[in-house]
C-alpha cells in the first residue's frame, strides 16, 4: 500500500471552513460544524461541532466559540488542533491496546501558501497523525464528482466551500488553470446581514443568515419554482426591540449579487488562461459545480448564462471534496503525484 502501512488506520479530512468531513473506511463517518465552544478562564473545551453551533451567537462571557478556519485556511492554529482532535475521537475505530497510528490526506484550497500548508500539515500531526498528506480542494471535487481526472479530456470544476470559491481546469491528472478567490458561503451570510440592515433596519447572526440562505437563498430574481417567503427575526436597530420581517428569495438574490459577479470573473478568469484544446473540452463537457454555495437556487443556470456552457451541479456537492479525498486515499498509489 505504499506509504500507509497494514497496522495504521487512514481517514481522510475535508477541513472546511463551515463543516469538517472525516471519511474511514470508505464511509463519511463524522460531518460537523467547524466550531468549537470554550470556557474563557480553563480554555475547557465545551462542545465541538454541531453542539457548539448551536451555543454560536447566544453565549455568556465566560464562554467563547471560536472557528478556526477563516477562508479556507487555518486562522486560529490551536483551536485548529483541538478541533481535529476532538473530530478525530468521534471515529469509530476498532479498540485496540494501542492507540492507532493516524495516516491522513487533508485536502486545501490551491491557492493556499507556504505558510498556510504548513499550518494543516502541523495542526494534524499535532493532532495524532503520523503522517500526513495534501490534495488540493477543486482536484479532490472533481475525483468526487465522479470525472477521469488522468483522462485526455479537460474539466472545468468550480467548488463553492464556506470560505474559498475553487475553479480549475483539469486535464491529464494535473491543473491545467486554476483560479481561488476568498469569496464563497461566509461572504453569502454577510451580504445577508449587510441587507438585513440597509434594507429592513434589522440586525441578524450568523444563523439567522445562514438559514435565510438555505430557505430563499436564490442566484437569480426570477426562478421557475420559487420557495415560500421566510420569516425572519432579529433586533430592531431603532427601538432595540425585538422584531420579525418577511423576506423572500428576489430580494436575497439581490443581496447576493455582489459575491456572485467576483465569482463569475473569477471563471470567465480561468477560462481565457485555458489553453485552446482545452477550452474545445470544456465547450463539450461543460463546468461541473461542487461546494455547499453551489447548492443556491438558480446558481448552475447563472453561470450557464454567463459562459453560454453546460453547467451540471454534482450528485451531493456537500461531500463532493470529502468523496474525492476518501478515493484518493483508497487509490494511493493511483494518485500519488496527485498527494502532496
């Protein structure tokens, strides 16, 4: 098996900004929030992933919750280890007298640094792996979306996480044109909140955005299945008082529409870096969509309209990086050039 020997145990991580996936044995066996809730005076851990999400925006002073991944990259390099840490003990190893030897493969954004990548690299081995391995984010997608990366054929994948948008033409197991900006779901939430404000004098978290998101979040002001108006409370920013206000998806696509546009240019980027026979792929094979932020309402039929190609949303984009990464790790010595 290459570099992962028959006594140690292999997972693969998506360490994302909104949500850390941990795949073993070819199963997603942890999916959670990445966050953690901390007790300011004991730097006690209180509560990770989902459990401290829920304590996000409605904690006393003496407890904190921090997220330590800002844009893709590690922000807060102990939280970051006590995160996967505590991910880590929610997989369900086999008991065994020993603790078991941890080989990793951790996908991250391409347009990450240096710097950046030898933050995951510590934060893991801190965190119990002996060893550890990088896959970038958009090639992980597109291994999870099912394409033949190591074909003749080029792809184009976009993948919308919570902190970094990904777009990368791949073609012959390498990429071929990439480009990552750090505009992506986050950005979505504080558009959300900006317009909450400006539009309807009221002030939300980053739940209530979030959920406005998830319910009439849409990409375009005019949709063939629009959903229900949502409900929405917050704090009035005049009286203080707490208030509801009704909201409906062509508004928040307006809201939205700022972040879109940087992502559109950021494609229309890296496509006019393509190289011509590739660009003829892509004109047949069109761009595959991945990432929690591709799930918005008419977002595959936008950028459809923008490019005039095929758009194709991948089955489960959520777990789409998470998939690729657990294949990668499964077919090692497939994809060695590809591990870092």
């Amino acid at each position: 098996m290459g570099l992962f020997t028959f006594m140690s145990r292999e997972i693969a991580i998506d360490l994302g900004t909104a949500n850390t996936i941990v795949i073993y044995n070819d199963k997603v066996v942890v999916d959670e929030p990445s966050i953690i809730a901390i007790e300011r005076k004991t730097n006690k851990v209180l509560a990770v992933g989902k459990r401290a999400m829920m304590m996000h925006g409605r904690t006393p002073d003496s407890i904190k919750t921090v997220r330590p991944m800002k844009d893709g990259v590690i922000a807060d390099f102990q939280s970051t280890e006590v995160l996967m840490r505590e991910l880590i003990k929610m997989v369900p190893f086999k008991k065994s007298l020993f603790p078991p030897a941890l080989r990793m493969v951790i996908c991250i954004p391409s347009g990450i640094t240096e710097v950046e990548e030898r933050a995951v690299r510590e934060s893991a081995e801190q965190s119990g792996a002996r060893e550890v391995r990088l896959i970038h984010e958009p090639m992980a997608a597109a291994i999870g979306i099912g394409l033949d990366v190591m074909g003749h054929v080029g792809n184009m994948v976009v993948d919308i996480g919570g902190g970094t948008s990904e777009i990368a033409v791949i073609d012959l197991g390498g990429i071929v044109s990439n480009k990552s900006i750090r505009i992506a779901g986050d950005d979505f939430n504080d558009d959300i909140k900006e317009y909450m404000q400006k539009a309807h004098n009221i002030s939300i978290g980053d739940y209530s955005a979030e959920k406005i998101k998830i319910e009439v979040g849409a990409a375009l002001p005019e949709l063939e299945n629009p959903p229900e108006d949502f409900a929405v409370h917050g704090r009035d920013l005049l009286t203080g008082i707490p208030k509801e206000v009704v909201v409906n998806y062509s508004e928040i696509a307006h809201a939205l529409d700022r972040s879109i546009i940087k992502i559109e240019a950021a494609i229309l980027n890296a496509l006019e870096t393509t190289p011509p026979e590739v660009s003829s792929d892509i004109f047949k094979t069109g761009i595959y969509l991945a990432g929690g932020g591709s799930l918005l309402r008419g977002l595959d039929k936008r950028f459809s309209l923008k490019t005039n190609l095929p758009v194709h949303l991948a089955e489960d984009p959520l777990r789409a990086v998470a998939r690729g990464t657990g294949v990668a790790l499964k077919n090692f010595d497939k994809f060695t050039f590809l591990i870092r």
